[in-house]
C-alpha cells in the first residue's frame, strides 16, 4: 500500500514537472520546486501569462487529483526522492550535490536510535544538509518512537539545494529550521543532541578562516570534512552524538595525525563501520560511518571501540547477524 501511494505521488510531480519544464523553459529541479510551491499553496502560480490557462488546467486537475494530508511523511519524502533521482539524471547534477541513499539514512537512523534513551528529546544539526533526504530519513524513522517533536536544523550555503529542501520539508510538515551559509562561520542554531552529515570530501579553500579550527591543515588547505565534524561537534550539547559519512580512509590520510589530536581533546571515537562495498562505484569512493561522542554528561570512552563493516543489505542473515553484535555492543558500553 504504502509503495502504491508513493508511486501515485511521484506520477502527479513527474507529470506536473513536465508541463512546468515545457511551459517555463527550466531544469527539472526548478520545475520540481515550483511544483511543490504549488502543491503547498494550492494553486497554479501564474506570472507573464506562463504557464497558459490550458496548462494550468491541466495542473489544477494534477494537483488535486492527491490530497496531501492522507499521505504520511515518509510517503512524500520517497516521492519526492524518485523525483529528485530523475533530476540528477534530466540535469546532470554534479556528484557533491546528489542525495544520500536510502539505505545509509535508515542505517544512521538504526545507530542513532540505538545510541540514546528512548525518551530523550531530540534535537537534529544535519550540518551539510544539501537537498535534506539524510535529515528527514532520520526524523522519519525515530519520530514515531518518540513523543516530543524532533527538532530538525540544516545548514547548506547552496540555495538550491536548499529550495528543495525547503520545499521537501513543508510538504512533509517537518519542523526544520534551515540555515543558508558557510557552514564553517559561525552557527546560530542552539546546542543539539545529535550531529549528522554525509560529508562532502574535499578541499576548504579559505585558509585564513580555517586557521581557527584544530583540524586545520598545518600546510595548504584543510579538509572540508575534518573542519565540517569538528563544527558539528562543537554545536552538540555535552553527552551529544555525532554520525558522520566520512572517507574510509579517513584515519589513513595525511592529514589524520591532527584530526585524532582533536578528537582526543573534544570527542570519543565510539564506532568506525564500513558500508557495503556494492553501494559504492570503486573503492576511492568508499564511505564509512563514524560514530564520534562529545566529551561531558556521561560520556565516556567505549570499552572497546565499535569496528566492523555492514555486510550487504540484500544478506538479510548476515545483517542480522551484525546488527545483534551492535546491539550487544550498546549494552556493554554505553550509559545513557
């Protein structure tokens, strides 16, 4: 039922998008926001006579063909991801700005929600949330469990990225603030109790600002990913968590020495997992999940720290099999 409904959704944004992209001359993304605007605000947008009656017509009868309100958040959210997956492939999207899968949000979901007392209130810093699918799969999944409303927060200083995520979250009714800058100034946002990020790899080009992180590079430019965890950590509350997608050589770089120097000083290195190799095109572009915690409350360093690599989702046996030794894992070595 629930992958019926989201097939009827994603075919009234798909139809209504190629009609905005014909009338308006734009990119599928643009035409997916203004599709969702639309949606939202339960009308045709019309401006300088485009798009014509007859297409808005055509529209009116799309849009009202799906009440939004009988569809649940994670309903839209996969929607609105099958529609964002044929834009990367309609517009060519650069690979820095493609969504995280599915897969590794349910999986950051399971960790975090293994990680903390089930009646925590939860607030979440999605600290580069690019089109916001990591941060709502997160939401989605670990609201349910939970009474308080889960505080959502995105920075991005792509405003693209960030009219979709916008878009995507209004129609979900999540409760998210997002920020538009540099993730590397200063945030605004209150501390959070859990930090996450599917990191972009790279270089940070502004060597002066970077000067004030400990990640920083000691010569040349820093890694954007080393500055970007240490930021999110920072705006965690003592006790906090941090899961990140980070290179899985990570600890192998040159730049790993002052990176561990760090964390010694702010955060416990918890967990270091390996995603399956098939997620991934070749090996330089192999992710892994680091499960770092904030020194302070009751925090302290695990036992033994959680090593290990997920077997591949379709091995049902062996992934149960790995998550029954996560499990046993959090019992021996986490206070809550």
């Amino acid at each position: 039922m629930a992958q019926a409904e989201t097939e009827t959704l994603f075919k009234v944004l798909d139809q209504s998008v190629t009609i905005l992209m014909q009338q308006l001359s734009v990119s599928y993304v643009d035409a997916l926001i203004e599709t969702g605007d639309n949606l939202l605000a339960q009308t045709v947008q019309v401006e300088d006579g485009q798009p014509d009656q007859a297409s808005v017509a055509k529209l009116t009868d799309l849009y009202q063909s799906v009440t939004l309100s009988q569809y649940d958040a994670e309903t839209i959210r996969r929607a609105l991801q099958l529609a964002l997956l044929k834009a990367i492939h309609n517009d060519r999207v650069d690979p820095n700005h493609q969504m995280t899968p599915d897969s590794i949000g349910l999986l950051t979901a399971y960790l975090i929600a293994k990680l903390i007392g089930p009646n925590d209130q939860l607030s979440i810093l999605d600290i580069a949330v690019g089109t916001g699918n990591l941060l709502t799969t997160v939401m989605n999944q670990l609201q349910p469990t939970r009474q308080a409303k889960i505080q959502g927060y995105g920075v991005d200083n792509d405003d693209n990225q960030l009219a979709i995520a916008a878009m995507s979250m209004d129609l979900q009714q999540s409760s998210v603030e997002l920020f538009h800058q540099d993730a590397i100034d200063p945030l605004v946002m209150p501390k959070v109790t859990i930090a996450i990020g599917d990191l972009p790899v790279g270089y940070y080009p502004l060597d002066e600002r970077a000067q004030a992180f400990k990640t920083s590079a000691t010569n040349g430019h820093s890694y954007v990913h080393h500055l970007l965890m240490e930021q999110a950590m920072s705006q965690l509350q003592p006790g906090g968590w941090g899961v990140f997608l980070v290179p899985t050589n990570i600890f192998q770089s040159q730049e790993a020495q002052g990176l561990l120097k760090w964390m010694s000083s702010s955060a416990y290195l918890q967990g270091l997992l390996n995603l399956p190799t098939n997620l991934f095109l070749d090996e330089k572009s192999r992710k892994s999940v680091v499960v770092l915690q904030k020194h302070g409350a009751k925090a302290q360093q695990a036992g033994k720290v959680l090593l290990g690599e997920f077997p591949s989702f379709e091995d049902t046996r062996a992934f149960e099999a790995f998550t029954a030794q996560i499990d046993a894992w959090v019992g021996q070595n986490i206070i809550r």
